[in-house]
C-alpha cells in the first residue's frame, strides 16, 4: 500500500474543508489537483475513502486514513517544535517557542468540575494550543473514530479502534431540589403520587441520567413536567432558582456565592464511570496529557462500585 505524506495531508483537508474545492484553496493546488490526489490514494488501497457529497464525508476505510493524516500532522508539528528549540536554544525567548495544536473532547460536566485544572498544567507546561470539543458520547465517538481529535473523556467504554482506554473513576451525582421546592411540591417526601407533579430539570432530550434519578426515586413509571437547559452551569443555577429537582453532581451541591442550599432526595447516589479514550500513539504531548487526565481523575473522581453498570449520561 503505497500512502505519501502528501496523500495524507490532502484527504484530511477534504474532510476538514467539506469540499474539493475549498480543500484546493487551503493547500494552494487546484481542484483537479485534490481530486486526483484522492483518487490516486483510493486507487493505490483499493478502496473508497470518500463520499462525494456535500460536505465531504469519510467512508469507514476512509477514518482510517484520516485518523493516520491528522496523528502524521500532530507528529510534524511536535518534531518542528523539538527542532526550533533545539537550534534556538541559546538566543530564543521560549514564550516565542511554535505551539502545536491539540483537538480534545470532553463531557459538560466534566469540564464543569474538575478538567479545566487539566487544561490548565497541561497548557503550562507544554507549548500547546487546546481546541475542545464539548459534546456527547455518540459524537465523541465520532471525532475520536475520525481522527478530529487525539482524546476525549466520555461515559462509554467502547473502545474506538486505534485507541487505548483508561477508565478514570466516577463523577457522583444526586438527586436534588431546594428547601423551599421541597416544602412546595415533596411536603409528605419523595411519593410518587407527588413527583409526578413536582417539575423536573432535564439537560436534553436525551439526558439518560436525569431519566435513572428519576427510577431511583420513584420505580413506578411517571411523567413529571419538564424544562430543559442544555448546559451544565446553567443546569444548575435552574436547579437552585427552584425551576425543578435535578441530578447535580457532588461537587456543586454547595455554592457559597448563591447561599442556595440544595437538599438530597435520597442518599443513595448515582455514579456515571468515566473513561479516557486517546490515540494509540507514540507521541509526547499525547502521552503527557493523559497523564495529566488520569492524576487529576484519580484524585477529583470516585473510584466506580464494579457492580453498578455505566450511565449513560447525554452530553452531561
């Protein structure tokens, strides 16, 4: 199999772009020259990388060569950087230093609670630029199978092929609502007679999590009214202006700068296992990233009981 470097670079600007044409523009070649690039690689594989529609979408063989592309960008960049630094090192300002650019997805609450220190030692010590990506499982998935990004934090454990998974620990969570909600909508506790009526918080339509507090709470099936706030600080806030209970994680059930209290319906929790899936890759900046996400897990998360099955959990 016959795959140039040049090859590479072209098809994961057709992916990246959208079109032949806009591809064309970003490497400052001709259409025709994209289009024979890519077909010349699909000829030398013998398969079909790309669907010719609007945009441009990568066939199952295609990801593969993709994910090869963007690891192939990532390894270039991270060698100009070692190389810059090693012929400037005498007279040259390190903050002048060329960054490399580093795709990362992440889950909302993640990234609410404890990934943001992540980012910052990881941007401390290295010459990095973060692009992340907050979305939910089945699109990080997608960007990991892709090659658009060299890790993400996600709820499930399906191991994206090319990739090695650590799982971290569990983001703890539970149900609650404040006194005054309580006292309002649950007088006689959590019956449900009771919340079927009492509003509920929800982060989207498919907010798997908020679904399973609401079966430990009450195992007869109901539908308590509604309202939906699709981010996870906002989520809440709504929470505590009394909109609705809600599954909030641990860490954020007191907030000295509201003075808002909010107040378990149950003790008993709900942990959502979290898992590092990241590229299969000899690279520096990769290796030292996850090495920077697993401490801080270790120390951030609770360690997952192994008889409780993963939650899925939205883009929560």
């Amino acid at each position: 199999m016959g795959v140039s470097a040049e090859s590479l670079v072209t098809l994961t600007a057709v992916l990246r772009e959208g079109t032949f044409e806009a591809a064309a523009a970003s490497l400052h070649v001709t259409p025709s020259a994209v289009s024979q690039r890519i077909k010349a690689l699909e000829n030398s594989v013998g398969r079909i990388l790309v669907r010719r529609v609007k945009p441009v979408t990568a066939t199952p063989d295609g990801e593969v060569l993709a994910r090869l592309g963007e690891q192939w960008s990532l390894l270039v960049a991270e060698a100009r950087g070692e190389l810059t630094g090693i012929v400037h090192d005498a007279d040259l300002d390190p903050r002048r230093l060329p960054r490399v650019t580093l795709q990362v997805a992440c889950n909302a609450d993640s990234l609410a609670t404890w990934f943001l220190p992540v980012i910052a030692e990881f941007h401390a010590a290295h010459q990095v630029n973060l692009d992340l990506h907050r979305d939910d499982e089945s699109v990080t998935t997608a960007l990991l199978r892709a090659g658009d990004v060299v890790g993400a934090v996600t709820s499930e454990p399906m191991v994206v092929r090319g990739c090695d998974t650590v799982q971290l620990g569990s983001l703890r969570y539970f149900a609650v609502a404040t006194a005054s909600f309580i006292e309002r909508w649950l007088p006689n506790g959590v019956r449900a007679r009771d919340m079927q009526y009492a509003p509920m918080v929800m982060f989207d339509h498919n907010d798997h999590l908020q679904l399973k507090a609401l079966n430990h709470l009450v195992p007869e099936p109901i539908s308590p009214p509604v309202t939906y706030i699709p981010a996870a600080a906002e989520y809440r806030r709504a929470v505590q202006a009394g909109i609705g209970w809600g599954a909030v994680p641990e860490v954020e059930m007191d907030d000295s700068d509201t003075g808002v209290d909010l107040v378990p319906l149950s003790r008993r929790p709900i942990d959502v296992p979290l898992y590092w899936q990241y590229w299969r890759l000899r690279s520096p900046l990769v290796t030292a990233l996850t090495e920077i996400v697993v401490d801080h897990a270790r120390s951030e998360l609770v360690p997952p009981r192994r008889s409780t099955p993963p939650v899925p959990s939205s883009s929560r």
